[in-house]
C-alpha cells in the first residue's frame, strides 16, 4: 500500500502546477515546494534536533507549548518547525524559538532522506492527525523516536477505513500517540494500534497561558467605554452572510471583527454595512478618540487570541464553511461561544456543546437568539464562567505528560 501512497504523491506533484491558477494559496504552496532544501543549507546540529511537523497554525498553536517546554528544559534543544500550508508558514516564519521554519518536502522517498540527512532529528514530533507516511517510514527505519501529540481519531476517520486501513495500520510506527480522549484510543485499539495514551489536548495550555498575560493597545479601552462587546473571530463571507444583518441591527454593543483573512472584499462589505462607524486597527494611535465608534475592524494578523478578554460572547467563523476555527482561544475567558454548524470533527467544540456554553446556530434566527441570551442574562454568564472555569482546571496539562515521556528517552 505505500508503494501505491508514493505514487499518488508523485502524480500529484507532476499535476500540481497546472492547477496553480485555482487559488492564489495553492500556487505560493506549489512555488514554495524546494524551499526547505535552501533554508536548511546553512542549519548546522548543535545539540539535541527535535523536528515539529504542523499542517498549518491551529496545530502550531497546539505544538507550540510543547517548544516552549523543551527550550526551557535542562538540555538543550534546536527546534525545526515544518508546515504543510501556507498559511501555517507565512504567520510564523520568523518564530523566535525554532532554528529553522520551513516547508514539508513532498512526501517521495528521496526527497525525504534528503530532507532527513540535513536536519539529523533525535526525535519527530506530528500534530493531531498529519500522517506523512514515508517520513514516517524513514524515521522508522533510522530508528528515530517520533510521536504524536494531540491525536483526535473519528469514528469515521480514513485511516481507520477500508481501504486507508492499510496504511493506518502503520500508525504503529509511532513510539506512543498521545490522544485527546479515550474515545481514540479505543478506536486504534479496535483495529489493533497499542501504542496509544490519553493526555488530552496541548492547546489547552498554550490558551490557558496566553489567557494569563496582559494586554494593552492605545486608545482600545476608550472605544470599548462602558459596552458589551461582541467579538467576531476568524469569520469567512460565508459567516458574515448569517451575522451581520443581525450584528448591524444590534445598537446596544460594539463588536470587535477580526477576520480569517486580511483580503479587502470582506473589509469593504463590513465598510458598506457600518460606514464611518467602523474604525480599523491600523487606524487606532492614541491620539484620535473613538469612544463613538461601534466596529472595530482588526486588519493585522496575531491580534484576535488576545482580543476575546474583551467579549461579553463570542461568534467563531467557519462553522458555515470547511470547519469552525479555533474555540478554545474564546472559551478560555469565559464566555459563550456561538458558532455553525460545521464542527463535528472538533472534540473541543463537542464538549463546549455538552456543557452548555457553545451554541450551535443554523441561521439567521438562530443567531439572534443566542446573542439575545448571551448579552441579556446575568444569570446564563455566570453559568458559564462557572463551567468553563472548571472545564479548564481539568483539561489542562496535556504538555507537562508530553514532556515527561520525552525527558524520559533522553535520561
């Protein structure tokens, strides 16, 4: 079966270039495609290499209290940070604690040898559920350790199918899969992977920490006055076409909008919809004062897990897309999280459902009566402080297990 999985990849790289002009995301990923060989020339192994693989910045975010760990651990350790997306990549090139950020290789035998040869890992480190089968065959064969951290499997997940079931059998090459929950580890088990514990979700603790740090930006405090603020998180157009009728309705609160990505179509329909009511970042120095205003519209990147402390509720974008993004960078500062519906492969989301302070809306209507409960009732708030507050308390820790398994094969 990986002889087939080789060359699929090979095809697809063959065809890849005749279809850069779908996107302009996919053409920068197939421009950038030998990169990792040219920002990896001048890398020179020092000390003990740990190689980070991430798809793109939801599992950096989950990887990235891990790094913090082992670079403030006794021994010392260079990090090289891999991404499959752009995305991932062009938001943190310039990491301050790796060596090296770069791109994946293709997954073909060569290139990762190649790619093997020039970072010498100690260890492999894969995020959730990237399964890049022949690296992970050549950091078997080498006798590497390699793990994965943050595993969440569902029910239905391809590698657990016919016919990925072939290749998924391979997860056995892992030295120990560290899960969100005993559901996954249940699910491997079922088709005889071993190698698998519960530690629960590292993204946690890179939320709860950024939660404890302060933050300050001039002149926010004086737009954000005596308010409710709605925060609207990582929304798509396809979002925007639920909520903002709603949102420009709303004359009692002022929202903070910091959209998934940065492009001037979305910018310009919030313009057309609240007009010289809606301030931008870039806008805000400190010497204009826009306590009138009732939209603040963030356009730079690395802001919006900071802004939610601001938010009496939040609404996270995606759910009317591919996926909901990131909910636990909200939840953390306990308020109800509203979002669509599609988020069913998030166990996170899931348990923020369970308890009762994620709500999840199929329209218009739906989205107004959630905000409607959200910002009225004192009583629903603190229900949900009081819920997440403990749901966090439990859920954290994740990276201490991690790390304690990785210090213990480098005794």
């Amino acid at each position: 079966m990986l002889a087939v999985y080789t060359f699929a990849m090979r095809v697809f790289l063959w065809i890849a270039p005749l279809f850069k002009w779908t996107s302009p995301k996919f053409s920068r990923w197939v421009d950038a495609r030998g990169q990792w060989e040219t920002d990896l020339q001048a890398f020179e192994k020092n000390s003990r290499v740990v190689w980070m693989h991430c798809a793109s910045v939801g599992e950096f975010e989950q990887a990235r209290p891990l790094i913090e760990g082992l670079k403030n651990g006794q021994q010392e350790t260079q990090v090289v940070i891999t991404f499959f997306s752009p995305s991932g990549y062009e938001v943190r090139k310039d990491y301050a604690l790796a060596e090296v950020v770069t791109y994946l290789p293709v997954d073909l035998p060569k290139r990762i040898n190649r790619f093997l040869e020039l970072v010498q890992p100690d260890l492999a480190v894969f995020v959730k559920y990237e399964f890049w089968f022949n690296a992970m065959d050549g950091l078997h064969r080498r006798g590497i350790p390699m793990i994965l951290i943050s595993a969440h499997l569902t029910e239905k997940h391809w590698t657990l199918q016919w016919p990925g079931i072939y290749l998924g059998k391979r997860l056995q090459q892992f030295d120990c899969i560290f899960a969100q929950d005993q559901a996954t580890v249940d699910r491997l088990m079922s088709v005889n992977i071993q190698n698998a514990m519960v530690v629960g979700d590292t993204r946690v603790d890179r939320v709860v920490k950024n939660a404890s740090v302060p933050f300050e930006m001039d002149g926010l405090m004086d737009f954000i006055g005596n308010q409710q603020i709605i925060v609207i998180g990582s929304n798509w157009p396809s979002d925007d076409a639920v909520i903002l009728e709603v949102l420009k309705a709303r004359k009692d609160v002022k929202l903070i909008v910091a959209p998934h990505e940065l492009k001037s179509e979305q910018q310009a329909a919030w313009k057309r919809s609240f007009g010289s009511d809606m301030i931008r970042v870039s806008e805000i120095d400190g010497t204009v004062d826009w306590s009138n205003a009732k939209v603040l519209y963030v356009d730079q990147i690395g802001m919006l897990s900071r802004l939610y402390r601001f938010g009496a509720v939040a609404y996270i974008g995606g759910g009317f897309g591919a996926a909901v993004h990131n909910t636990l960078e909200a939840a953390v500062y306990g308020i109800p999280v509203i979002i669509g519906p599609n988020n069913k492969r998030f166990l996170e989301v899931q348990a923020l459902k369970e308890l009762g302070v994620g709500v999840e809306i199929a329209d218009k209507q739906e989205f107004e009566q959630a905000l409607e409960t959200a910002l009225s009732s004192d009583s629903y708030r603190q229900k949900v402080l009081l819920r997440l507050t403990e749901y966090f308390e439990h859920q954290k820790g994740a990276t201490d297990k991690v790390l304690t398994w990785i210090e213990s094969r480098f005794a």
